[in-house]
C-alpha cells in the first residue's frame, strides 16, 4: 500500500484556514492556493534521489550533493489543479507540466475525460497529479488509469483537502500511488462535497459559479 500522509505544517495549517473561510476573496484564495501547494511540494519532493559532483568554491574543490535520477512533471487535474502548478514550479522550475482535463456529471457524480496533454517521457518521470480536493476519488482514479495506460508509473498525488471516502477508493485503485493531504476532513455530504471543505476549489479559484 502506498503512502497516506497529512502535511501539518503550522504554516500549512494556517494558511489552509484562510482559504476554508468563505469570506475570502478570489485573488487571495488563489495566492494562498499557490503557497500551500509551494510548501506541501517540500515534503512530496523528499525523497528526489541525489548524486555527488565535484565543485570548486572559492576555497577548494570539494564534492557536493546535486539532483539526480528521474525529473519531474506536474499533472493538474483541470481545471481546479491548475491552482497549485505556479506554486510548484517555484520550488522545482524544471518540471514540465502536463493537463488531464475532468469535469464530473453533477447527478451521477461519476469523472468523464475530455482532455490529456503531456510530456513525451512521462515513462520516465516522476509525477506530481495536482487536485485541490480528493473527494469521491473518480477523478483522481481516472487521471491515474490514463498516465498508466500511457506508459507512466512513479506517481504520486496531491491534493490540500481530502474525504476518507476519497482516499480510500484511491488506495484500492491504485495501491502503488503515494497520496499527500494537508488535511484529511470528516466526511462527504450528500452532493460529493467535502465537509467541512472548503467549496467548490474551482469556482473559488477562477471567481465563476
């Protein structure tokens, strides 16, 4: 079974108060969107394997530790994942970046895909599927079935709030997939939403209805 982990990081939880209240406006939710992603990519990059090189510094020629191994790309789930992708890139400005395009029935609640955009070499990638919310787990499942079908398999999603009925159809599905949260809610209500959530992610993003 993959990784679950919360990132409780005091300021991950703070800022993730902000954006739960729904007074707050659209530039800040989106500022505050892109920080949270910033910091919770800290922890989801830990384990990006490293190499010795030799430098010189301006004392002496020592052996330092640089990246290595596998790159990254980062895979929004359209169109709320899109809100955490700048502030990714911030601290890993080499990624690429790739788009699954979902948009869910409102009476089934069930994902239906209408857009795939990626890299070439997502087999040898690792990638970082991005989504605000994990709620029924549809979108999530779905976007992870079309990377796998294309060849990808060092994923790892990512998500600021989750419902355990989401995370736990994610880890049937796709056991090999790590999933990072900045906070695991109570539950879903009867329309899908995450309770206490904080809205449609989306809508909240974008300033639309």
């Amino acid at each position: 079974m993959g990784k679950f982990q919360v990132i409780d990081h005091p300021l991950i939880q703070h800022k993730l108060t902000i954006i739960r209240d729904k007074n707050c406006g659209t530039k800040v939710f989106r500022e505050v969107v892109n920080e949270i992603a910033m910091l919770m990519a800290y922890e989801v990059s830990r384990d990006m394997p490293l190499e010795d090189i030799e430098i010189e510094t301006p004392i002496t020629l020592s052996t330092q530790k640089t990246l290595s191994g596998k790159k990254v790309a980062i895979v929004p789930i359209l169109r709320a994942g899109i809100g955490m992708v700048d502030g990714i890139l911030e601290l890993i400005p080499a990624a690429k970046v790739g788009h699954i395009g979902m948009f869910r029935d409102e009476e089934t609640l069930e994902p239906h895909e209408y857009f795939f955009k990626m890299p070439e070499d997502i087999d040898n990638r690792q990638l970082f599927i991005v989504d605000p919310m994990l709620a029924t787990g549809g979108s999530a499942i779905m976007a992870i079935d079309s990377l796998k079908k294309r060849g990808a398999s060092n994923m790892k999603f990512v998500c600021l709030v989750a419902a355990p009925e989401g995370v736990k159809v994610l880890q049937e599905a796709h056991p090999d997939v790590d999933i990072y949260t900045a906070a695991l809610d109570d539950q879903l209500n009867d329309q899908g939403y995450i309770v206490p959530g904080l809205g449609d992610a989306g809508d909240r993003l974008f300033g639309t209805k």
